[in-house]
C-alpha cells in the first residue's frame, strides 16, 4: 500500500512534533508550498517496555511442529502489531498477495476508518491510501471467512475536496490493475489485541518525561563552551577599518564555522575581550527526575521495575521483590494467552490464501483444524512448568535421579535462598539414587 491517511491525532505515548521549513517567498506567501508537518515520535520509557515484552514473547520466532518448515518471513510484520498494540491497545495486519508470494502490511488504528468490531473480531472497515493528489479506498467487509472489497478512487483538489474518478483512471496514472470489487475467500485483516491499554494512567508521567529530556537538551544547548570576545580578533580588515564611534551589530557579525562559540563584542587591542562563558548542566539532577518517571511509568504499566535494573526501594524486603518481579512474568503470560487465537487467526487465513491464490513461496503446511506451532526458543519455562512437564515425562520414562536434581535444586534454592542447603540437597538426591537403584537390583541364588 501507499501512505496511509490518518483519521485522529495519536495520543500518548506518542509525542506529537510540528514541523516547519522557512524558506523566503515560500511559506510566507499567500499559498506557501511548504506546509507544517505532522511527526510522531515515541516517548523512551513506553519503547522500552514494547521491547521487552515483544523480545520475551517474540524473542526468536514462533516454530511450526513439522521438519523443515519455518515461518521466519511472518516475524517482522508480526512483531510490529504486537509492538503497536502496546501502544495503542490493538494494531492489524493486512494480507498482500504480491508477486506469488503472502506479505503483511502492520496498520495503527488511527489508519482505519468506519472500524466495525467486536473484542478482537473485525466486521468492516475502510482503510484509505494516499498518494500524491489521489485518494483510494478500500471498503472491506468481512463475513462467514471471506472478504468482500470495494475500491472507490478519488482526486483531491486544491481545496482539499474529493472527486470520484473511475478505477480504470486511477490504474492508469498508478500503473497498478486493481478492479472495482474482490471476493476472497479468506480474511484479509486481523487484528491483534494485548488485551489492556498499559499507559492508561501513565499518560500525563510520559508527557512529563519527555519534557525533563527537552529540558536537558535545551541545558546542553545553552551552557555549552561559548567565548565572549572582541571583533577586533576576527580579521585583520576590523583593525584597520574599525573607529572607536562605528557602530557594529553584534548578530550579524560571524566567524566562520566558529560563530556558533563566540559572542562578539565591540573592541580593538586597547579595548579586547577574551572571556569564557560556561554554564553548569544538572545533569544528575535531570537524570533522577527522568529515572523517577520512568520507574513509576514502568509500574503503571502492570511490570516490575527490577526487570529492567532497578534497584528495590527501602520499604521492600526480598519477599516483596520476589513479588514484584512476578508482575512481569504473569504480564507476559497474559499476553500470549490474550495473542495465541488471533496467531491462529492468522495462520488460518495465510493457508486459505495460500490455497486458493496459487502460492507457491513460504508455503505454511497446516490445515485449518490443526495448528500446530509454538514460541520457539525464546519459550520461557517457570517453576512450575517445569515441574509439570518432569512429571509427564517421568510418566513415561524413567528420569535419572541427577537429572531430577539439575532441575529442582534451583528452584529450592531460590525457596530457601540457600546455596548450601541446596547443594546439600541435590547430593541427597543423587545418594537416593543409588540407594533406590541397588534396591532394585535382583540376586539369583542357588536353587
């Protein structure tokens, strides 16, 4: 697709930035050809906690349970919803078909117009492209597994009207082959849902933290080394042309690539100046107050601050940092169980396409009724998984008492917070170990 039209500005943790060019007859003019620009940028503390929890989740990729077959090509797309559904509560992936081949295209919900849904199921919706004086729109509805799409195109005129034009125009001028309406028999959108708005009450903290970081930055502007001196060192032409009744302006007096570390002062060799002028940057003032917002940003955002290096407070004690430190891992749990149907979702629709538009490339070998993939590598197992998972094993064969030790000391160990007690432990099991094993060991003797 081409750029997406915006419908609403986005709120917080995007940080709106206006953008102005100056140029002379331009945009002082009646009809300036430079506009203001509308940018969004992230704020640290929100990109920070996507990363985390998109690398704990997304961390390698997601592995399909069939020999020799990967779905790498999904990640990128894949991790770009799931990052801007942080941000913005739910994002969406559209399916391409482009040159044999299935591509994902991540839109915000600021891109989205006439958004008919229900939880995490689109029903309709409108996404527009924009390009150059030309507006096309794709009226999508989505019914019983298949997509039905209208395109309409548009010229927008110089008061910003929209007039219809035909498809066959709109081809003609894009060098594309789009027709007026599309059945597919798959879905074309999906939306992907983290299941909870995390800077919903942190909205006025990230505003808060990305002035301290203007602040710093206008700081360092200002205080940096700058040098008061007279003009008479600038050329040798000011000595000799200079009267001590001649008036200079001061700011239209340059030196060169230099003029950004000197103020020039009026003066000759009985009159110089030479001083420099230094301010003092707060700088580990600065630091503290964004480290504040951003640890209180990080606990609004349902996560623990010791996750990303901070140290415990003076009221928590071990227990309480234990505690705090759960609130990242249950985070994480709770997205992939909120973001495992929609992946499905996903997956389904990517083999209906793939089955019915003659693809051939990164071909997904699953059917509808049975999807089988995981989280990969980056897969974390807590205690009591993997305890779950050594009982099923043990179910079905026999674990060697050492292995059972490798697994369980450290978790007693982090109960006990006692490295000897759980050495001490893990040599009782492997004592029990050959106990149990010259038990079992049968003697035949003489009849």
């Amino acid at each position: 697709m081409s750029n997406l039209k915006e419908f609403s500005p986005l709120d917080a943790p995007f940080i709106k930035v206006d953008v102005e060019v100056t140029e002379n007859a331009l945009i002082n003019g009646k009809k300036p050809k430079i506009k203001k620009i509308r940018k969004y940028k992230l704020a640290p503390s929100p990109k920070k906690i996507a990363n985390y929890i998109v690398n704990q989740i997304f961390g390698s990729d997601i592995v399909l349970q069939a020999e020799n077959y990967n779905i790498n090509w999904l990640m990128p797309s894949l991790k770009e919803a799931l990052e801007n559904s942080i941000y913005c509560k739910e994002a969406f992936l559209y399916l391409h078909k482009f040159d044999g081949k299935v591509y994902l295209e991540c839109i915000k919900p600021n891109n989205i117009f006439d958004l008919v849904q229900k939880f995490d199921k689109v029903y309709s919706c409108t996404l527009v492209e924009c390009d150059e004086d030309l507006e096309l729109h794709r009226h999508i509805k989505l019914e019983d597994g298949k997509s039905y799409i209208e395109l309409k195109a548009y010229k927008i005129d110089h008061y910003n009207k929209q007039i219809p034009i035909t498809i066959a125009e709109y081809n003609r001028r894009m060098g594309t082959e789009y027709l007026d309406k599309y059945i597919l028999p798959y879905e074309v959108i999906i939306n992907i849902d983290s299941g909870q708005d995390f800077f919903k009450d942190s909205k006025k903290l990230i505003i808060e933290e990305m002035n301290v970081l203007n602040v710093i930055a206008d700081e360092i502007e200002k205080t940096r080394t700058r040098i008061a001196t007279s003009q008479h060192y600038q050329s040798g032409n000011i000595i000799t042309q200079w009267q001590p009744n001649t008036y200079f302006n001061v700011n239209q007096v340059s030196v060169g690539k230099l003029q950004d570390y000197f103020t020039l002062m009026p003066g000759d060799r009985d009159h110089q100046i030479f001083e420099f002028l230094q301010g003092n940057v707060r700088v580990k003032e600065y630091i503290e107050s964004f480290k504040f917002y951003d640890y209180q940003i990080i606990q609004m955002a349902g996560l623990s601050p010791a996750t990303f290096g901070y140290e415990k407070d003076s009221y928590m004690n071990e227990a309480n940092v234990v505690l705090s430190a759960n609130a990242s891992e249950m985070t994480i749990e709770a997205i992939k169980t909120q973001i495992e149907p929609q992946i499905n979702n996903l997956l389904i629709n990517i083999v209906r396409m793939q089955q019915t538009q003659d693809i051939n490339e990164n071909i997904i070998p699953l059917t509808e009724n049975s999807l089988a993939w995981d989280y990969g590598s980056n897969e974390r197992f807590d205690d009591m998984k993997k305890i779950k998972v050594l009982r099923q094993i043990q179910g079905v064969a026999q674990v060697p008492y050492e292995q059972k030790a490798q697994i369980i000391a450290p978790i007693i160990q982090r109960m006990l917070q006692d490295t000897e007690g759980a050495n001490e432990l893990a040599q009782k099991l492997k004592e029990g170990n050959a106990k149990e094993t010259e038990s079992l060991k049968i003697e035949y003797g003489e009849i």
